[in-house]
C-alpha cells in the first residue's frame, strides 16, 4: 500500500467534519454554484472529454462504452440541471423524527446526521463525478471519488468546477476528493480503510461490483443486476400490458431496469402473446420461451434455466406462461434479483397480492418497470441502487446519505438514584 | 461445512416469507403468546438454567459469566414484561412513510417491509433468545438464534415456550431456529450464508464481535465498544454534574454506556473536582488523571494514551481537565467509540454546539448515559446498539428490523411513450 489513498481520505475525513457542522442553505448555495461553473467551464470539460474519447477510440473501447464516456452541450447541460435539482430539494439534515418525552421528563429527539465519508467507485460515466459529489454534499458527506482511468480527463476537468465553487464559498476542496491516479491497487487501498470511510458505492459492471464486494472491509450498498419481471395478470389491459411490454423492454435495454422477463396467465395467454410476440418481433427483439410459448409462434427458442436467470441488458426477453399469479410469484422468488417487478391487472385484489408477496425494491402496477430510478420516484438524481434490504432498498438519493441519532435533554437526570446516597 | 446450519436456515428463510405476508395484529398475539408461555413453563425453564449453571460452575465459569447466565423469577418475568412491551408497541410494518404524486399521474408510496431472516449470534445471557426472537417477529422477520454453549438447556427451553405459542396461532415453528449444537464451526457456516441470511448482528465481548465481522459475508451490525464521555462545562450545575458522574460511572460499570472518561473545563475544575474525586473514591473508582487533574488528589495515577482510550468496563475512570469546549470535542473526537456522551451545562449554546460537533450515536445534555439503552429510549427491548453510521445508529428496536420499499401505481405510463409507435 503506497499511502497514496490514505492521504487524500484523511483530508477528506476532515473535512467531513466542517461539512457535517456546516449550513444547509450554505451547502445548496455551493451545488448551485457547482452547476455555474460547469455551464461557466462547459467549454474546457468537453475539450477534456474529447481527449479522454480519443484516447478511448485509440485504445479500441466498444461503442457502447465511447458512448457512456460522451459527454457534449446538451448532456452537460443536464448535469447541471441535476445539480440544480438536488440544491432545490429540501435539506435531508433539517428533516425532524420522531420526539418523544418519558415518563422521567427525558426529551428524546432523533436527528438526521451525515454518514461520513462516502468512496464511490465507478466506471466510464463522467456525470457521476458531479451527481454523486452534489448528493453527498447535499447530505454534509465529504466524497471520495474514483472514476474509471478512461474519464480520466473528464473527471479531472469536472472536478476543477466543483472546487472552484467550494472555494467560492469557503468550504474545503477535500470534500469532494478525485483519486486521480486511477491504479488499481489504490482501489484496494481504499477498500481497506475502515478507519475513514463510512460507506462505499460502487457503480458499474458486475465484475467491478463483485470486486469491490469481495475486497471490502468497509460496509459497501451495491446491486448486481436487474432481472425484472413484467407479470400479464388475467385481469389486464392488454393494450396497457403491450405498452408496458414495449416500453420496458426496449425503451434502453442495456439499463438495470429495463425488462428481463415476461410471465403470462394462461387465461390471457391466447389473446395476448401473439399481439404481444409480434410488436416484440417488429422490434427486433429475440424471445425464448416455454413450450407453450412456442406454440405461438415458430421465431421462439426454447427457454432454458439459465435465460430465466440472465440479466440480457440486450433485445433479447424469456416469456415464460403461467397457471396463476402463484406460479408467477414462485417464478420471480426463485429467479428475482430483487430489483423491479411489474404487474399489469385490472384486479386490485390481484395487485395488492403481488405488492405484499413480492420482496423487490420497487413493485409497479400498471406502470413501466423503467420508472424505478431516482429522478423518476424524485429523488433528484440518485447516487446508486440498493438491491440488499439494508440502510436502503431501492434507488438511493440524499436522505440515503444520512442517519438517525438520538439527543436526549434532560435536568439531571439518572438511571439509578438509589447509587447517588452515601 | 456440514450443511447442518444451512438446512436449518433454509426452512426459516422459508418461514420468513410466511411471516413477511402475515398480519401485524396476529404478530402481536402471539408475542403475548410466547409470554405467557414462558410464564406457565416458569418451572421448566428455571430447571434448564439450573443445569446450565451448574456446568458452569464446574466448569469454572466467573462469577460474572455466571450472573449473566443465571435466571430466576423475577428475571424470567423481567423477560416475559418485556415481550408484553414490544407485543403493545405499533406494528413497525404499518407505518406509512412519504406518499407523493408525479406529475405524470404516477402515485409512489413507501411501504416498510421486513429485512427477511436476521441471525442473532451471542454468549451467555438467556433473555437474548426471547428478546431477539420477539423484536424479529414483531417486524415480520424470521430469526436464526446462536446462543452460548453455556446457556444451552436455557435456551432450549425458553425457545420450546417460543415454538409452543408459534404452533398455537399456526406459524411456522422456523420462524424461531435455534442452533442446538453451538460447536463453533457452525457459526462459520452461518457468516458465509449470504443467500439466505439478510443481516447478523452480534451480541458480546469484543473478541466475539471482531470473529463475526472479520469472518461475515453476511451484512453485520455491531458495536465494538463504548468509549462514553461525560464533559463538565464551565457553566454546568455542579451537583446536577456531580450525580451524572456518579450514576454513569458506578451504577453498573460493566456495561457499555458506563462513563469511562470524564472531561472538566479548567475554569470549574477547582470547585467542581476535589468534590467529585471525593465522590468517586469513596465508592472505590480508581481515578487515573491528567496533570492538572493530579494536583487535586495523591490518589490520581497518571493517565496515558491508552486510559484514554480504554473502556475499564471496571471501577476505573480516566479524568482531564480543558481549556474550553473545543479541546473537549478535540478529545472525543480522538477517543471516542461513537456510543454516547454527555454534556453537564446550563448554557445552551454549548450544549448546542456539543450536540452539532459530536458524532456519537447518542449525544446526552444533562443526562446520564446509562440512558442509551433501547427500554429507556422508548424501544422496548432493544436487539443490539449500532456505533456505525449504516442503517442504524444507537440502540435498534423492532423497526431497525424494517426497510421502506416503493410502490408505484399507475394507469399505464411509460417512460418512452415515443418507444411504442410503429
């Protein structure tokens, strides 16, 4: 371990501490400033970027990658827009528990209080650079900031705006800390220091997830992936069902809410899935299914285990008919991620069946499995997806950034009087 | 691994699924059950603990060890009142977090649900397994229970009166899983459980906590130690300051929100300490202070680094006298454990700069800290106390067993309305 990460997360940490102190209205003033600079800097952050997708191009990055690392005007504008978003929202450490007095005349009080310092460990995207440091600091965390070395540039340039307004309003440039050198061992480092970092989140493929997972002596919130279920009640709207098909599936499909499976009641079946199957087809979308599936169609290939389990992130979906919404609901215990699950009825006693026997972090009725994201519950953005029922199940936004501690008042007094005597 | 841990923690994941669909009033019932049980199977119960005793003894159990592990009467209807009180508080399941409205129609609720399946992993006190067992229920979670070998006939026969009242309103005995054979390789087993076991939270001396937490790949909550501070400031009441002093540091020094640190500002030390270090020497408290401290008393050894660091969990109390309430918050900061500490004034705003600049998980003005404790918080019972900054802080009741997940109902939204054309 060189001490290289060690360094940069004790200046962080002290930081942590003037932020934890500090104002709310001063810590929106700053995100607000944040976003200034990036539309005041927009021109030097995509000379960066440019840099960043060249080198990218030279080293053979897929297109999908060179496309999460683009940044241009329009994107940029909207992470300011984000930025501006959070500021607007009401601050999380301001929120008041519950406050109870005892029998004893104790006041107890719950107080929301950052968590610390938070490491976010992430891949190609340059706009979780800004999000997650406005969310923290929104929440009165410091961050730890390590992106992917093809963002380097980027990174780099989008930290400079957020230091800037930092200093603009005499708060430390630590409380966002880019970890520049984009070595992996430093990633180890980091995961090892339990001591200074109260939190890490790590964003990306599952392949950095498990490592970061595997490596940690810091508690980690993390999700591995998203294999979410639309389930065609024999109570639904077909038409409603089809658009919540279509959307879910291939609105982006290389998104962790995008749809993975459909489940059919067989009473629906016939009416629904050779609509269903061929808006699917029109679109391109590969379709595995079960042997009464393929009864409608000769373009489905036989389902299989592991297609029940695969997350696609690609045009491809298994469709699977079942008997009752009990067949349905065994079919996403046994294969759910915990992630989204849909239902499509008309029956409410189907759909509050559905709502109190899944265990996912969200559950739609009748809408798009698409709309399990923080802008879209309104979180602003979010810093992250929690798919562990623990400090946060779902997406994460601000207040996920935050804990309850307890401040009791009183006059004096004590557990045991009886021991004051003598 | 013999698999011997993981049966038995397949058939409580699968209870806890039973449990997680169950009613909140039928929860109640039979939490009230499981204490009249534990009441009419008094006799039972005393003579286990008398077994386990008496191995103890020859064994060569502490008179300490034996105290925790020793049940009687009182002590056994201590635990049924308490299962009473955490039977009466309001179903943790039903409480309705933030509802709001999207603008386009879509309606998002955050409904608690339960964590799922907790493992309990603890010495030698008895009452664990019926407080454990009830608070898990109470938020519909299923509980996986390792218990000490020196309290295993008790814990047999207190989980009987937990499975008896479980048969007698029709769920599953499962639901409360005692691990009868306590060889250690078996608690191994249960920390690589990570696809059945939601959370474990350990509950004894730091020597059983860092195995957990160094051995899980399960999700832990613990706390190492209590490190509390009591700060006397300059404007506090001195009697008032004196029996915070008194009460948290001898009514019961063995216990983690026992003072083990007492911090006094200079500009009261000379009226306030020769009376306090009258006060605890005689009530035999061994007083290990700063210089200055030592000018007051021959008896005063010199305090080092690690008295400041150390909880005693003894007679003994570490005493430094500050310039100002900054130097104060510097120490703790340095040496606190995050548990608890407290403030003796009468000057509001340092008391509130002492609740903003403390990170404790409880911050106390003019109250003892023998007061961090669930029962006297409000929580009934409470399962474990939490020093980390993660999904709980402080002493965690039954809604520390909950998480809050969205519903999101809708009438057919999409997220990309474009998506379905064509």
């Amino acid at each position: 371990m060189s001490g290289y990460v060690r360094a940069l997360a004790e200046h962080a940490r002290e930081a942590s501490l003037v932020l934890a102190a500090s104002d709310g209205e001063l810590r929106s003033r700053v995100i607000h400033a944040m976003a200034a600079q990036l539309d005041a800097q927009a021109e030097r952050v995509l000379a960066a970027n440019a840099d960043d997708l060249a080198r990218g191009r030279d080293a053979g990055l897929s297109a999908a990658l060179l496309d999460r690392l683009r940044l241009d005007g329009p994107r940029l504008a909207a992470i300011a827009a984000a930025l501006r978003e959070i500021a607007a929202q009401p601050d999380p450490l301001a929120a008041v528990g519950a406050a109870e007095s005892r029998p004893n005349g104790l006041q107890i009080e719950r107080r929301r209080v950052p968590l610390g310092l938070i490491a976010m460990i992430y891949e190609a995207r340059p706009n979780v650079t800004a999000d997650a440091a406005a969310l923290c600091l929104k929440a009165g965390n410091a961050v730890l900031l390590r992106g992917g070395s093809e963002a380097r540039a980027s990174n780099a340039a989008i930290a400079a705006c957020l230091h800037a307004a930092l200093r603009e309003h005499g708060l430390p440039e630590a409380s966002v800390s880019l970890i520049e050198d984009t070595a992996r061992e430093h990633v180890l480092e980091l995961l090892q220091l339990s001591d200074l970092i109260d939190l890490a989140i790590p964003r990306g493929g599952e392949g950095l997830i498990r490592f970061v997972a595997e490596h940690a002596r810091v508690p980690v919130i993390k999700h591995y992936k998203g294999v979410c279920h639309l389930y065609v009640d024999r109570a639904a709207d077909r038409a409603r069902a089809l658009s919540l098909l279509v959307d879910g599936k291939t609105s982006r499909p290389g998104v962790c809410n995008a749809l993975e499976t459909l489940l059919v009641h067989a009473d629906i079946a016939s009416a629904f899935l050779p609509q269903a199957l061929a808006a699917l087809a029109a679109r391109g979308v590969e379709v595995r299914g079960c042997e009464r599936t393929q009864a409608y169609s000769n373009a489905v290939l036989a389902a299989t285990d592991a297609d029940y389990d695969a997350e696609y992130l690609d045009l491809i979906l298994a469709v699977r008919v079942v008997d009752h919404l009990d067949q349905a609901l065994a079919h996403i215990a046994r294969y759910g991620s915990d992630h989204t699950e849909v239902i499509a009825t008309d029956d409410p006693a189907a759909a509050e069946a559905f709502v109190r026997r899944t265990r996912s972090s969200a559950v739609m009725v009748n809408a798009s499995s698409r709309f399990n994201d923080g802008g879209q519950l309104g979180l602003g953005a979010e810093i992250g997806i929690s798919t562990t029922r623990l400090h946060a199940y779902g997406p994460m936004g601000a207040q996920s950034l935050t804990i309850e501690r307890y401040v009791v008042r009183g006059e004096g007094q004590v557990r045991h009087p009886e021991s004051l005597g003598g």
